[in-house]
C-alpha cells in the first residue's frame, strides 16, 4: 500500500539538501555565523555540528568578508564550501570578494582554477524584519558576471537545486526567500526537480503571462487563481528558478503564445531583476506583443519598518490591477505602465 510523502517545509528541504551532500562528499564544507551548535538562526543547518562534527560544519567570526575569503582559499585547495551569509544585507561587507575575485577567478586563470562554493543568503521581505533583514539584494549578483544565480521557490526546488549548486564547477549565490521557509508541500527526499538555469511554468494560461521568481512565485498563483475566478481571466505562471543562467526559451514560447507579459519582483523597480525580464522579453518577443511588458514591483525606497511591510510588497490586487490594464485597453496608457514599472500605483 502506498503512502503519501509527508510534509516537508522549505527549511526542512534545504537541511535536508545539505546532510546528503556532506554525507556524500568529505569535500563538502557548512560554516557561517551561527550555523554550528545553533544550527542557524533559520535553523537550516541545524544537527549537522552534532551528526558530522565542527570540521564539517562550524562557526566563524561575526566577518562576512573574512568568511568569504576563507571560502575562496579553500576552493583552491580543492574543497567546496557552503557558506552563509545571514541576512542578505548582512553579505554586503562580502560583496568585494566576491565581485572581484569570486566571480572572476575562472576568467583570470583562463579556466585553470574554478571555484566550486556556494553563498547562501536569506533574502527578501515578509517576515516583518527591520531594516538589513529584508533586502532584495538579487540585483547586485546578477549584475555581475562569473556568478550563478539561484532563487528556487518550493520545497523540492530548494533541495534539488542546492544539491546542483553544490555539484556545480562555478560559484552559485543560493538565495533563499525567509518568507517561504515554513512553506510545505508533500515531499520524498531526495528528489531532483531541473538543473540550474531552467524555468518552469507553474500555471498554464493563454491571456497573459505572468513572470515571476522567488518570494513572489506563491503571490503570483494567488493572483492568477483569482484572476480565473473572479474576472475569468487566463494567466500562465512563470517561475524562473534560476537568475543566471536565464531561461529565455521558456519565457519567450510563453510570451509568444499570450501577446502579454508582466513581470512580478519583489525587489525596487528601478534598474532591477524586473527590469532586465522586461527588456529580455520587449527585445525577443516585440512583434507577438499586444501591449507594453508592465512590472510590479516593491517601492523605490529602503526596506520600511515591519508596521508598513504591507504598503510596500507587491500583493494579488497590484498584480490584478496591472493585468487588468494589459487585458482589456485598446489602447495601453504608458504614462500609467510607467508608474507601475516603479511600483506606484497611478
């Protein structure tokens, strides 16, 4: 008699995704602030001191580019370390090793020296944090070549594409939305979903398409099982999964087939992740386009304190709002389009 996988959250996923790979790999290292005998202050890596020992998975000094450092050099020496970074705003003191040498070391050595790590960082908002705990600092990696980009949004995703991040020759920055940590789903481990750099649709639709990744992905569903319901509308649901590489192929059969894309980021409007989907799918798809790609964002403004978090994410009704005017306008108002590719509502 077959029984129904048990719950697994997100979190569970990513501990989970983390002990196979140490108990498959004596190269495989864990280390960050808290991740030890805390196990985390998500608990992603809680029990794995206990199970593997601090030589596997152990604390460093509050240092984020001290930790960064010590990862490049362990590469070197043929290691593959998995590191934390927190809180996303947390990494930014690492971020100069990593732009200048974590992602440029393949490139420097004309590919005589890779550097297998993995950086992981909890991202985004949602969880009613205080400022440097919410950012959507996904921007900043994708801007910068020799960087993998990852940003998967179920429970099977989060483990299947850790173990691919760990697998991986380059370096990947593994971010992991805090909002979805407690989601579930049935889940038997271990599971293997799609290598990184493949999207997947999560709703199919016809009317429009809808692109979104990582925190958003669960608003996005909403939005388009309501958009079904109430306004019989459509919508095929875009989950990208992976940043860098991009999957344009995905996205632009989807686009093609509806005549009309928004691109949903929680990250500020201006000069983001969005922005470049936005510009990806004009530039592609210009010809099988019935209106303008329209965005929906979070403000252009730092992260707000926890009492106003709900003013300033993108939720179901922004979304309608801004599907409803790609829908039904014979004639797209781009002075409003381009309010909303702020995250103002006109």
């Amino acid at each position: 008699m077959s029984t129904e996988p048990r719950p697994t959250t997100y979190a569970q996923a990513l501990n989970a995704a983390l002990r196979d790979a140490i108990r498959e790999d004596d190269s495989v290292l864990v280390f960050g602030e808290d991740v030890g005998t805390l196990g985390g202050v998500f608990r992603i890596t809680d029990g794995l001191t206990k199970e593997f020992g601090e030589e596997r998975c152990f604390d460093t000094p509050l240092a984020e580019a001290g930790i960064a450092g010590f990862a490049i050099g362990l590469c070197t020496q043929g290691f593959r370390p998995v590191v934390e970074m927190q809180f996303d705003a947390f990494g930014y003191p690492a971020f100069e090793q990593v732009a200048s040498h974590v992602a440029k070391m393949r490139n420097r050595t004309q590919g005589r020296m890779t550097l297998p790590m993995v950086i992981r960082v909890p991202y985004a908002g949602g969880i009613g944090g205080v400022e440097h705990h919410c950012d959507s600092s996904e921007g900043y990696y994708v801007h910068t070549p020799g960087l993998h980009v990852v940003t998967p949004s179920t429970p099977a995703d989060a483990y299947s594409l850790l173990r691919e991040a760990i697998a991986s020759e380059d370096p990947v920055v593994f971010m992991e939305p805090k909002s979805l940590y407690w989601s579930k789903a049935p889940l038997e481990l271990p599971t293997s979903t799609e290598p990184i750099g493949k999207a997947v649709v999560r709703r199919e639709g016809s009317d429009v398409t809808l692109i979104t990744y990582g925190p958003q992905a669960p608003h996005a569903l909403k939005a388009a099982e309501v958009a079904a319901a109430e306004e019989d509308w459509s919508v095929e649901v875009i989950d990208l999964r992976s940043l860098v590489p991009f999957d344009d192929a995905t996205v632009e059969a989807s686009v093609r087939r509806t005549g009309r894309a928004v691109v949903l980021a929680e990250a500020q409007g201006f000069a983001g992740m969005g922005a470049e989907i936005a510009a990806r799918v004009s530039e592609r798809c210009f010809h099988s386009l019935a209106a303008p790609v329209l965005r929906v964002s979070g403000l252009d403004i730092p992260y707000p304190p926890p009492i106003l978090e709900h003013t300033y994410l993108p939720g179901v009704d922004r979304v309608l709002d801004t599907i409803e005017r790609l829908q039904w306008d014979d004639e797209p108002d781009l002075t409003h389009a381009g309010a909303e590719a702020s995250g103002v509502r006109a």
